[in-house]
C-alpha cells in the first residue's frame, strides 16, 4: 500500500531529533495499567520557555491530566520554580 505523504527526513530538523522521537505518543503501550479511580494517577507536564510571554508575562505553563477521567487543567506560571506551588 503506498504511503499518502512521504516520510519525515529528521536530518533536516533544526531542533533536537531525540526531542521529536519523545513525542511520538501514537504507540500504546498495551502493558499499562490505567487508574481506577479519580486522582489515583495525574500526568504532569512543564512547558517553556516560550519566547513571546502571554499578556501578563508568564512564559510557561503546567498541564494536569487525571488518568481516570482524562479531566485536564492548564496553568500559566512565569517560572518553572512556581510549578511546585501550583501542584
């Protein structure tokens, strides 16, 4: 079966290939075990530094993810050293 776009040559990427490889997300991985309950697992994710602020100069921001219900919530922080006080 032919591919409908041709594969990616990362070579010509200006950022970092290993950063690209992370982010892939569409493997599952059938091993793993869901929560059964709410709270019971929360994903976290820091990022930024974003070189254009928002209105109010914060230039990252802290997802949470509840693994039970996918529920999500952002933050926008002006510094990573904030993320423990919004946690």
């Amino acid at each position: 079966m032919d591919e409908i776009l041709e594969p990616l040559d990362l070579k010509d990427f200006q950022i970092c290939i290993e950063c690209i490889k992370g982010k892939r997300t569409n493997e599952r991985k059938l091993s793993a075990e869901r929560a059964k309950d709410v709270l019971e697992l929360i994903h976290i994710d820091i990022c930024g530094l974003f070189p254009t602020a928002s209105w109010n100069g914060q230039q990252y921001f802290i997802t949470f993810i509840d693994d039970y219900f996918h529920y999500r919530y952002l933050y926008l922080i002006q510094e990573k050293s904030l993320s423990l006080d919004i946690f």
